[in-house]
C-alpha cells in the first residue's frame, strides 16, 4: 500500500490565525489533507515568556505562547522538527519548554532533546495501513552553545539540538595568499593562535591552509569550498541506516543557513554531501529549510533532495516580546515593545526579509512512495501573504493560482535544472517529468 508524504518549509509562527484567513487556506488543506505523513519546521520556541532569554539567539529571539499553538496544528501536521537556528533563544528552559508541550499535546517531534542521544532519535510515526515512516532533523547552522551532549560516568548529558557541523574553505590566488600572511605577520592577528598551537590546545593547520584569523585559505583549487564534519556525518548516516532497518520509510528535515560563494539560492557544498549521504544511507526524501527563500530539488538516487522549500509561515514582524538584547544592538529602550524594535532594526519597514517578496515563495510537495519506489512528486506553489495591507494576513499560506503560480513554477523550474531535475506544470501544480525514468536512474542499496 502506497505512501503519501508532504512536507513544508519553516514555521516561523508566532501569532494566530484571523477568522478571514480560513477560505483562503481551503485548497492547501484540501492537498495536504490525505498525506499519511506532514511534516514543518516548527521554528519557534513553545512558551510563556516564563526564561530568560539567551544572550544569542537565531537573529530574532523566536517563541509562541502554548495556547496558540493550535493554530498551526489545525493543518493536521503529524511531525514537528525542532533542529533549528531558534530552539535555544530562550536557553535551555525554553527549549526543554517546547519539548515538554509536543509531548503533552501528543504530537511527534525529533531535533532536540535533554541528551545527544535524545536529540538524534528520529520520531516514529505508525500510518493506518500498519507501516512506520521514521522522521529526523539535523540543525547545520546552530551556534555551538546549542549543541546537545552525552552524558559520562561524571557528568550528566546537556540538552540541545541534533547538530550537523562543517569546516569552509576559501581558494585564492598564490598572490593573495601571500598578502594574507604578510597582514597576518603586520597585525598579530595570528599570535594567541600561533600561542595555543604551540601548547597543545589547538591542533595545528593541516599543510596547505593557512587560517588567518578564524578564516581558512588555501591556493588548491581541488580543495572541497565546504565539507561535513566527518564524526558528524558518520554518527547521522549510521543513525539512517538503523532506522531503514527498523522502518518503512525514513526522511530527513535539516536546516541549513549557509550558501555557496555569492548567491543565497545556491546549496553549499557541505549540505549537498549530507543530502546525498542520507540518501545513501537508506533516506526516502530530504526536506530542507532555513535560508527563507526557494533552492531548487535534485533527483539523486532516484530519491528527491529539497534544498530548501523557503517558508511556510512567517510572521517574524509579530513576535510578542524581545529582550533587552535585541533592543541595545539597536539603541531602543529596553522596556520597548517588540514592534518599536522591529521597526528600529527594518529602518522603518524599509530592510528586512518581510520586505522581499522572495521570503514569500514556496511549494508544498506531495510524494507518494510505493515501497522504495517513489511513484509521483506533485507540487503546489504557494504564496504566503505579502504586503497584504493586514498585518494579521501577512505571511500566511495559500495556493498560488494564474499568474502567480506561473511566477512560482518559472521560478523553481530554473532553480531545479541547475540541478538536473526536469519540471512541467500541469493543472495549476508542479511535476517531476518522467517520474519513472527518474527513479530507475539509480537504484537503492544502502
């Protein structure tokens, strides 16, 4: 019996739904609504302000009061992931808060947890036809405070998310290297680095790179521009593999800010690794987030690769609270509301991604697995409120029609070719030409 999954990119919800925003979600409903497994990004914290926020956060200090969170459950979402940039904006209270609450409500969650060992578990979910589809989530873009951790026979484990490290690489010229080093040598900007090399406390530089500052160079242009961190990504695909082998289907959210050179549309070498490695390791799908706008799909393996599917939700502009922090960095008083913070950091509503229709773009896939074999991929383009005029309205979802979803469909059409994956539009919806040609391109053995 066949299998049918969607997935949506980043919630970023914060507020609630407005009773006219109902007639304009039916259609996204009605496609949604069938899939055995839904699957967001709950980018958020689940709390009532009741920690103290942390001194970092994920750029905005992120969390929804518990009450509300009825609102984005009401789309019939089966799984949240918790991997997120966000997840300790409000410390470990906050993110022990948001953990608690999906438990006490019933709803599956994987990506963070009171351990490294809680944290890597995917969520299992049963489906009515008795097959079981195991959902992770992997944050590649946490600040290292973030990270969960094991726990000794001396200490206890630390609470944090599932994380995904790497190290970046930047290629220049033998001239510029050689700039570098003499800036380097005017400046001392090496000297405490050269100082805990030379005691032990930090591994020297393998041959060839040359770190200035926090910053790796080399002249070698065979040298990957990112790459997993390897215990990293060995540690998530042995974690796929055991669950492929307990399960029927397993998929893969990760969020991941970063990009490659000059161009945010553009996947990182690094993620491109993991995705395919996953994918490797037994993984049906990987549904990508985090970069808030639209990355093209790949087919590899026969199995699709969601770079990232943008925002489902966005509702950064109405964020209850923020604190002291955030208002210092933009000289607001301290005892300001959330709006006159916002308002100091957009310059006024003239900067920032709810000025960029692109942050608004998005598709929601619908993927039906028979066994291994994946049998469709439609898509719906979907548009979330822009500039709408209603506050209330802004960043919420619908099904983009006419000449919007043909924007969307050119859009994500070019974005996927440079990847190899070939797109039609039918209908109104999205399609992966030649599913079945795609699929037996590669066969699966993990």
């Amino acid at each position: 019996m066949a299998i049918t999954v969607t997935a949506t990119g980043d919630s970023l919800f914060t507020a609630d739904f407005p009773e006219e925003y109902e007639k304009k979600r039916a259609s996204l409903d009605a496609f949604m609504g069938d899939c055995d497994v839904k699957i967001t990004n709950l980018e958020t914290n689940l709390s009532d302000f009741g920690s103290f926020p942390n001194q970092y956060s994920g750029g905005t200090w992120i969390n929804t009061r518990k009450e509300l969170l009825g609102h984005l459950a009401s789309f019939g979402f089966n799984f949240y992931g918790t991997a997120n940039n966000h997840c300790m904006d409000y410390s470990y209270a906050g993110l022990l808060s948001t953990i608690d609450f999906l438990d006490e409500k019933g709803y599956a969650h994987a990506g963070t947890g009171r351990s490294l060992d809680d944290a890597e578990k995917p969520a299992v979910i049963r489906l009515k036809n008795g097959k079981t589809a195991a959902i992770f989530a992997v944050d590649a873009s946490m600040e290292l405070p973030s990270m969960a951790g094991k726990a000794s026979k001396m200490f206890q484990a630390r609470a944090g998310v599932n994380y995904l490290r790497h190290k970046t690489v930047y290629t220049v010229s033998e001239r510029d290297m050689a700039d570098l080093k003499r800036i380097a040598e005017a400046t001392a900007i090496n000297f405490l680095r050269d100082g805990e090399i030379a005691t032990g406390y930090i591994i020297p530089d393998p041959e060839g790179l040359f770190v200035f500052g926090n910053t790796t160079f080399t002249t070698d242009r065979s040298v990957p521009a990112s790459e997993c961190n390897e215990k990293d990504l060995r540690r998530l695909t042995d974690n796929i593999r055991k669950a492929k082998a307990e399960n029927d289907l397993v998929l893969i959210l990760v969020h991941c800010h970063d990009e490659e050179g000059t161009s945010s549309v553009t996947p990182p070498a690094y993620l491109k690794e993991f995705c395919r490695a996953a994918i490797d390791a037994g993984a049906g799908a990987v549904f990508g987030g985090g970069c808030h706008e639209l990355r093209g799909m790949e087919m590899y393996r026969g199995k699709p690769i969601f770079y990232s599917l943008g925002d489902f939700i966005y509702q950064g502009m109405r964020v209850e609270h923020l604190p002291p922090d955030f208002m210092g960095k933009y000289g607001v008083d301290v005892n300001a509301t959330a709006k006159e913070g916002l308002a100091a950091r957009s310059q006024g509503g003239k900067i920032g991604l709810q000025t960029n229709e692109k942050n608004f773009l998005t598709v929601i896939p619908k993927i039906t697995f028979d066994g291994d074999e994946i049998i469709d991929i439609t898509l719906m383009p979907v548009k979330l409120g822009f500039q709408t005029g209603d506050e209330k309205l802004e960043g919420l979802p619908y099904f983009a029609m006419g000449e919007e979803g043909e924007k969307i469909f050119g859009k994500y059409r070019k974005l996927s070719a440079d990847l190899g994956t070939e797109l039609v539009f039918e209908n109104g919806y999205i399609k992966v030409s030649k599913i079945k040609e795609v699929y037996h391109s590669g066969s699966y053995s993990p």
